[in-house]
C-alpha cells in the first residue's frame, strides 16, 4: 500500500495500480477486510482518473460489498463520494447529489477539512452540470473556506481555478455587464493562483513529483488565467502574462539540500526550500516601469504567502 502511494504521489498511476492489485490479493489471502477495502477503493479512484467509469464502478461495487462486511464508516462514505463523482461524469448529477448528501449526513461532525473540501467541491461540480451555476458557485466558496481556515494553501489553489472555470461558464450563460462581472471574479481566483501556482514548482524536486504538480496545479491555471483573460478582452494584460511566463527559471544557482520527506507532503513554500535557483526577475517592457501584471504578482504573493517573482525587473522580448 505504501508503494502504491508512493508510485502515484510521483505521477506513476500504472505502478500504483499494480502494487494496489498485489496488496488486495495479499489481503484477501489473509482475512484481512479493511486493508482490501482500502486496495479496492484506491482501484476504484485511479480508474475513474482514467475515465474508465465502468471499471470504477465495477471496483466500488467490490468495495460496498466488503463494507456491508466490516461496517467501516469512513469506508462508506468515500465508496458514496467516488460514486457521485462517476454519476457527474455519466451525466447523472442528480444522482451525484443525493450521494454526496449522504456523505455529509453519515460524516456530521466529524468530517475531516479534507473529507469537506472534497465533498463541496463535487458538489459544485455537480450543480454546475445542472446549469445551477450559482449554486455552483457556492460550494466551490465554502470549499475554499474550509481548507483555508485549515492552512491547506495547495489545495484552496486548486479550487480556485476550478471555481474559475465554474464562473467562466457561468459568464457563457450571461450577457452584457454581469457577464464581465463573473469575468472579473474568474480572474481574480485565477490569476493569483495561476502566478502561485508556477512559482511553487521550484519548491518540489526534479522530477516526477514537480511533473505532478504542473498537471494537476500549474497548468490547469494557466488555462483558467487566459479563459478569463479572453473573456475580458484584455490584451494588455495577456501580453505581459506571456511574457512573464516565457521567463520562469533564473540562471542563478544556490546551493541547497531537499528533505526526502517532501516526496510525500505539499509543505508550505519557504525562502529556504527552491530548485536551486534563484528567484526570477519580474519582466516589463520598462523595467523601470510596473506592468499591468504587477499588481497581480503583489496580490499572488499577499494571498498565498510566499514569493512569486523577485522585486528586480528585466527588460521582455
């Protein structure tokens, strides 16, 4: 089970599901439910990342019946929330819905930030396949609220192009002066979170744990960043964004030492903790006057709590 989390923490989903394969029959030879469970669980959630549904459902089908065995809660209830994921992607979000209020039914008052965030975040998925985009809305905002309040700075990142996404959407569905308000509220959770986002790269090593990230994170924002960028018609903003983005590494090095426990945590960004460069200069067209990014980097940087850019400016292409 360990190698599994390893294998998919450093973005290797086949190895994972080969170690998750190995540990479920090692289970089953030795009576040993709860850990089967958690095998199975984990075939389950890989296959759905796969857009494989009906493997996932064929994996949580194996799960319940293990769970009617052990009576495990926690077990149950993320059975429930993969299947409503699924439900979403099959076009069921109804069902979606009413799986996931049983998730927060069954968890009340000992629902972990963790079990909350996922949770509300599908729940917003759900809603937005329904065309309720402010509902939507809603639940992606008190996701970010429960991982704020519990210091989890990656993963209010994440909901916020998600959320970004969400609103961009909702702008499709509008016209004229709200639509460019929800454009506005699109980019100002997805700028910052796409300038964070690419910065914190140089906080994880080489390799393919840092490719990970740029999936799952950085490039997801980036895309969300220009979806709102394009719905506003800023070109001056998006010139200056391309140009940032065209100059993300510094040429020069610092020596330093990365933990090893870091392969399998998302700590919080530090002076101390980089790739071995240092931080890259900001980029204007002036480099003695700010560009119409700047303010954007400042607010990047307020709002995640550690560096994006150094205060030093060069001249862009």
């Amino acid at each position: 089970m360990t190698l599994a989390e390893i294998a998919g923490t450093t973005g290797d989903p086949v190895g994972s599901a080969e170690h998750l394969g190995l540990a479920r029959e090692l289970a089953a030879a030795t009576g040993d439910p709860a850990t089967e469970t958690a095998a199975v669980l984990s075939l389950a959630r890989l296959a759905y990342l796969d857009s494989d549904n009906d493997l996932a459902e064929s994996h949580y089908d194996s799960a319940e019946r293990l769970i009617e065995a052990t009576g495990d809660l926690r077990s149950r209830t993320v059975a429930l929330h993969g299947r409503a994921a699924v439900a979403i992607s099959r076009g069921r979000p109804g069902e979606a819905l009413q799986a996931l209020d049983r998730v927060l039914a069954a968890l009340g008052d000992n629902a972990t930030p963790v079990e909350l965030v996922a949770t509300y975040q599908v729940q917003g998925g759900a809603w937005d396949a329904l065309g309720e985009f402010a509902r939507a809305d809603e639940r992606y905002a008190a996701a970010t609220e429960v991982a704020t309040e519990a210091g989890l700075w990656h993963v209010v990142l994440g909901v916020a192009w998600w959320q970004a996404e969400g609103l961009m959407r909702w702008a499709a569905s509008t016209v004229d002066e709200y639509r460019r308000e929800l454009c506005l509220r699109a980019l100002d959770l997805a700028l910052p979170a796409a300038l964070a986002a690419e910065a914190a790269r140089r906080y994880f090593p080489h390799g393919p744990l840092r490719e990970r990230w740029v999936a799952l994170a950085s490039a997801p924002a980036i895309r969300a960043a220009f979806l709102a960028m394009r719905g506003l018609g800023d070109v001056e903003l998006v010139s200056a964004y391309i140009d940032h983005l065209a100059a993300t590494v510094s040429l020069q090095p610092v020596d330093l030492r990365l933990p090893r426990e870091d392969l399998l945590s998302l700590p919080i960004p530090t002076a101390d903790s980089v790739d071995g460069f240092t931080l890259p200069p900001r980029v204007r067209i002036d480099p003695a006057t700010p560009s119409a990014l700047d303010s954007w980097i400042d607010e990047a940087q307020r709002r995640y709590g550690f560096p994006v850019r150094a205060d030093t400016a060069v001249a862009s292409w």
